[in-house]
C-alpha cells in the first residue's frame, strides 16, 4: 500500500496536530501539508517551526484539495467542523480526528452528508498536558498507542490508510470499537482526573479546619493530583462528551473504595491488607516501570 | 542547648531508623548509635553500611544506657515495643518514633509507667515507598518535613531536643497536635493510597468488559496508582489506625467527585469548567514544580 499522500490539512494546529505535521513530513509521508486555523500568528509559528509548509485562515479554501483532513480541534467543536469541511473536500476524500472521546463523534459522523467522504475517528495517546504548537515534536507519536475507532459505516480503505500513517509516525495502533474506547477511557482517564481535582478541592475544604494540611504534602499528594492542573476547558469537552462512561466508572469506584474504607472502619486488618494487596498485585502486573525509575 | 547526645538507640533499623543513624553519625550529632533488631544479619548489613555504630537483638540491653530511642518499627508494634523499652531505660531517657500516625501513640504513650521518662512523637516524612536499610541514606530527611506532635504531657526540653535534631539532620519542623496530623494525613497521604488501589481494582474490574482497557493505559493512570504499589503491611498498619479521619476525609472526597461527576452528567459545562478550574488555582498555587519538571 502506497502510503505517500499528496496533500493533507491540519485544521488546529496545535501540540498535536503540529506534531502530526511534522512527523508526516519528517518520514515522507506527505507531499504538502497545510494548516488551517484562525490566528495568523500562530499559524505562522507553525509554519516557521516545521509543523505545515503553508497555511490559511480559509476553512474552504484550507481542505479543497486535500487528501487527508486531520481535525485537532478541542473536542467540543469537533463535529461542527466536519459538517462545515464536507461539502468542500474532493470526492475520496478521508478525514480523521485526534479527539479524547470517540462515541459522540463517531455517531455524528455515520451519517455524512455525502458517501464520497470517509471518516475515521482516532485517539493519538501522547502529550495532552502541554498545549500550543511550541510543544509540538515530530516524535509525539513514538511508542504511543494510537486508537482507532471504526464503524460498521468505515471505509475498509480509509481505516487502512490511517493504520499505515499511525504506525508510519512509530505508533502502536489498536483497533476499538468508539463505545468500548469512551468506556475505558472513563476507567483510565477521565475519572482520575476528576479524582485529582476532588482531591484538591478536598485539602483545600480541610485547609479551613487545619491550615497545615498543606505543609504535610508530600509526593503522593503531588503525583495523583498533577492533572488536575491540566487545562479546564479541554477537560470540561472531554467529561461533556463521555457523562455516561464517567458515571458507570465513578458508581464502581465508589463501591471499591467504601469496600476498602469499610475494612478499616471494621479494624479487619487481614481483609484490608488482602484488598490493598490485590490491588498492588494488578497493578505490578499490569504497569512496567519506567527504567531508571523506583516504582518500588 | 547542646545538641551532642551521648547515646542513641535505634530500635527497628530500616529505611527510616537506618537514615536517622547515617544522619546523626554523619553530623556529629551523637557519640555513639546502637542499633535493636531481630534479624542479626540485617543488623550486620546496617553497621556495614554505617548506620549504626554496634547492634544487639536484646532489646533491654539495646535501651538500658540510652539518651534517645528512636522506635521506628511498623506502626502497629510500636505501643508494645515501647511499653517493653520503659522498664528497662535510665531516668530522663527520652524516646521518640517516626509512625505514620500520631494520634493512637500519642494516647498510649501519656501515661507512661514511669514519669522519668519521655516521650515525642515524631513523623518524619521522607520516603516511605522503599523500604530496608539498603535505601537508607545520611541525607534522607533533608528538606523533607518533620512532625512533632507534643501533647500536653509533653517535657517541653525534650520536644526542644527532638526539634534541634530533626533540623540538625536538614529538615523543616512542623509541630501539631497528633489528632490534627492524622486528620491531615488522611486528606494527603491515606485516603490517596486508598483512592490508588480502588483506582487498580477499577481498572481490574473493568477488563473483564473491555479487555483492551490496560491497552489505553498512559502517564496519568500510571502516576495516580503509583503508591498502590505501596508495602500492604505497611499501609494496613497505618490506615488501621487512622480509620476515623479516612472515614472523615472519605464523605468529603465522595461528596467533593460527586459534585464534579453531577455537573458533567448535567451538561452544566460552565459550572464544570469552574469546578475543575478552582481545583486547578488550588493546586498551582499549592504545589510548586519541581525544578526542571513540566508541570503544566
């Protein structure tokens, strides 16, 4: 399969979509790539900094000819763009997403107005705590996993070619259903950070009664609440598009963690011991340590 | 106030007791460090590695001649150990431990058999992941934060002492009240362990629906679970004796998530945004990244 694409838009051209850029051009996967956005300053940062060969304001204009359109825009304005990008795009014409959360936009994308257009949702997993193309890097993708979303309505093609561009950048692809990967995602992602920042807003609501509360922070504290100083408006698109993956994982959450706090209450030490370490045995399992790093 | 204390004993000589040894040897701060264990091989490898001058399994001979006892055993042992020091050390003898909580020590320890003896309770805290004299370093408690909490039974000359040595070992003294420390404790260190391991057995849970979720597994997931990986000895000894201010801290964090997931299943974006924002604010300001750290 000929994965050389001729032209691709980048509409948002920011940490990822910049490093999607420049990793296409760095590897020759494409011939020419725009950017699109709306502020010529930092269109022109990208330009400057590798991530696009061109640019323009001009949504129409921007995907005309375009082979590829890659949407990395904040998840919320996603699907608004898409419908306004299909009517302009040449016949055979795929476009992608970088999007956090897949089901939303997979079931307004089933039904594009024109067949001659294919969507493929996708998830690149790299680097969502910086922002702005000044963070971008033509090895974002390297090692990441790399979610793609099929349909019963995807291209058997489209889904192809965006297989050979994400493992062409050094990605690991995996292949899920939009439903499953919103789910997991809750698990794994967008419920922790909502546990990081309860987390803080709880030391804060202490603060009142014991103002030390805050001398006592020590790494723990500091490694399980660092995304809650992630960007709340991204997070406030990512939770909208995925309340019911968020609910089902907090209601299980909550059960396991009462589970745990009602073997302390109960002063069962070999039951908590034995709930503590189940937990240690899944997760020494499941996470490989950083080399160099203690994860001890 | 003359800081040089003749005779030190350290009873349990891990990471904590082994580390306080190196320090106070290190800086000349006592003529002589005796380590009190059970295992004579482990008590070898201390003196090898110079936290500890000479060691005995006998405890009765370990503390009959000491100036300070400094009882870092597992927090579940530590009344019983030092019920069996008091008979046995001189008159003015003071003695010290560095538990993870304070206030159930702090309760069996103001009515001590002997009123010619003293006790402070102590909390220094510095790397409680690893564990065993092998990681236990002369500087381990420099720039961490240590607890004193005096109670009002409390010899004023020997939380005066146990303050002189814990800055003279480089670190920051904080003095509260030990009912106060464990209420604290549970909002940034206990309940975040429970919250870790829940957060494994979620994800655990989860993987019999969807079997790909350890695939999405990222940085986020890997460092909020990172102390699930934690000693469940340990951490049962510790959340055992602390149940009601993780019982405390649990129906505020609960509250605290519910509100945020309420705002997300509502579709209320505005107020979400603000609710993670105000976390957001809390936590920038609280935490200062580390140099050379993306904290973004």
């Amino acid at each position: 399969m000929n994965l050389q694409i001729k032209r691709v838009a980048i509409v948002g051209v920011g940490l990822i979509g910049g490093s999607f850029g420049m990793a296409l051009k760095e590897r020759g996967l494409a011939d020419t790539v725009v950017g699109v956005g709306r502020n010529p300053e930092r269109l022109k940062l990208a330009q400057e900094l590798g991530a696009v060969d061109s640019w323009t304001t001009d949504l129409d204009a921007g995907v005309r000819d375009a082979d590829l359109v890659y949407v990395s825009t904040p998840v919320g304005m996603e699907l608004d763009f898409i419908s306004r990008i299909v009517p302009h795009v040449k016949p055979g014409c795929i476009i992608t997403d970088a999007g956090s959360t897949k089901a939303e936009i997979s079931r307004g994308t089933d039904t594009l107005s024109r067949p001659d257009v294919h969507f493929v949702g996708g998830h690149p997993m790299a680097g969502s705590e910086a922002a702005g193309v000044e963070a971008a890097r033509s090895d974002l993708f390297v090692n990441a996993s790399y979610v793609l979303t099929p349909t019963e309505q995807t291209s058997a093609d489209a889904l192809a070619l965006m297989r050979g561009l994400a493992e062409g950048i050094g990605s690991r692809v995996i292949v899920m259903d939009p439903e499953a990967h919103d789910r997991c995602a809750a698990v794994i992602s967008h419920l922790p950070h909502l546990i990081a920042a309860a987390l803080v807003s709880l030391a804060q609501e202490h603060s009142k009664n014991d103002p030390q509360v805050f001398d006592l922070i020590a790494g723990s504290f500091r490694d399980m609440t660092r995304v809650a100083s992630s960007s709340p408006e991204l997070w406030r698109d990512i939770c909208l598009t995925n309340a019911d993956g968020i609910r089902a994982a907090t209601d299980t959450f909550v059960r396991l963690l009462s589970q745990g706090v009602g073997l302390v209450e109960s002063k069962d030490g070999e039951a908590f011991q034995e709930w503590f370490a189940s937990a240690k045995q899944t997760r020494d399992e499941i996470i490989k340590p950083k080399v160099g790093q203690d994860e001890a």
